[in-house]
C-alpha cells in the first residue's frame, strides 16, 4: 500500500499532510483496491492544494490494509512514515500500572476461589485472571487510540492473540466479520504485538491453561 523515502509530520489535530508528489507514489504501489481508495481520497480535497491531509483514521485503516506488496513490507514503511501514529499507544503503555492508570474506574477486577491444593485449579485461575488483565490492556491500548470496538461492524478490523504450540510461540490474527473467537481484540495489530512483547508472561499465562 504505502512506501518509503517520504517526509510527513502531523498536525496539531491529528491529520497527517502529504504532497502531491508523495500520494502519487503511495497510488503507484498500492494493490488495485486501495488505488481506488486513495483516489477517492484525493477527490474530496482542495484541487489546488500543495499538499493532501489524511485523517488518523484514514492512516489507521492504511496500518490495518498493510501487508506485503511487491517485495515491499508496507507496514514497516508505515511505522517510518507515521512515527507519532505508532507511539500515541506503545510509548504511554510500559507496564500493567500504566493500565490500570489509563482506564481508572473502568479496569475489571477478577476474584474466584480455588482449591490451591489442585494444581488444575491453579491453573486455570491463573489463565482466567490473565484474560482478565488482557482485556484491560486491550482496552487501554483502543481508549489510547480512541476507538470503540463495534461487533455489529463486519468491516472494522479486530485482532486476536493467539499461541501456535507447534513451537510457533505467541502470534496474531485477524477477523472483520461480526463473529470472534473471544471479546478480547485489539483494533490494531501493532498495538497486539506491542502488548504480546511488553506483556508476554500474561499472555502466555492465559494460552498455557
């Protein structure tokens, strides 16, 4: 979708501002779909203008399109061209008390009583707690973001945690339907991986069960 070799900087209200020259180049490598979207795009804007403003979510929707296009890994050219996007969640979030900090009244406790004796107890305790913490953490990382999960919405993107045992370790998927494995998503997947590294014993606590 997006490449590299190109300055941008960010607004006072959180647009992103691109020259003519720039967007043409992002319209030259992008997949046909997203041609046509970037097009659309530049249609709604000044016709004159020196230089095309895309909205933050117009740059979130490009993060959750990136992938590998031609040889070019189009999300590593994203995290270069929109640094301050990428660090508006990952550089406010570095511990479990960040969290808790940035959801206040709105974190989720959990409480059940086990049997200590019963290791199976123990362990499934600790997976259901870990989950409990994993929705916090996702739900700091979306308020940082300020998005709202909609599972109504069967375009917006959603992203999972999830742990291959065939020595794949912790990785991540994605779903747009309305339908989902767990309510626990992150609208983003820099943000899950960004959480699955920081957090990584917490995740492995709630997939080791």
């Amino acid at each position: 979708m997006l490449a590299s070799g190109f300055f941008i900087f960010k607004t006072l209200i959180m647009e992103y501002k691109l020259t003519r020259a720039q967007v043409a180049h992002i319209h030259s490598i992008a997949c046909s779909e997203w041609q046509g979207r970037i097009t659309n795009w530049v249609k709604k804007q000044d016709l004159f203008a020196d230089t095309l403003t895309f909205t933050k979510d117009e740059v979130q929707r490009m993060f959750d399109a990136a992938g590998n296009h031609n040889g070019i890994d189009q999300r590593a050219e994203l995290k270069k061209l929109f640094p301050d996007f990428v660090k508006d969640s990952t550089d406010k979030i570095q511990s479990y008390e960040d969290v808790e900090k940035i959801l206040g009244d709105e974190i989720i406790e959990f409480n059940l009583k086990i049997n200590a004796a019963r290791e199976e107890h123990t362990k499934v305790s600790n997976s259901m707690a870990a989950l409990c913490k994993i929705y916090n953490i996702a739900a700091a990382y979306n308020k940082l973001k300020n998005v709202t999960l909609d599972w109504k919405n069967t375009s917006q993107y959603k992203y999972f945690s999830y742990y291959d045992f065939s020595d794949g370790g912790l990785l991540c998927f994605w779903r747009y339907g309305a339908d989902s494995p767990t309510g626990v998503a992150f609208a983003n997947r820099e943000d899950l991986l960004d959480a699955q590294s920081k957090f990584k014993q917490i995740f492995l606590d709630f997939h080791m069960a």
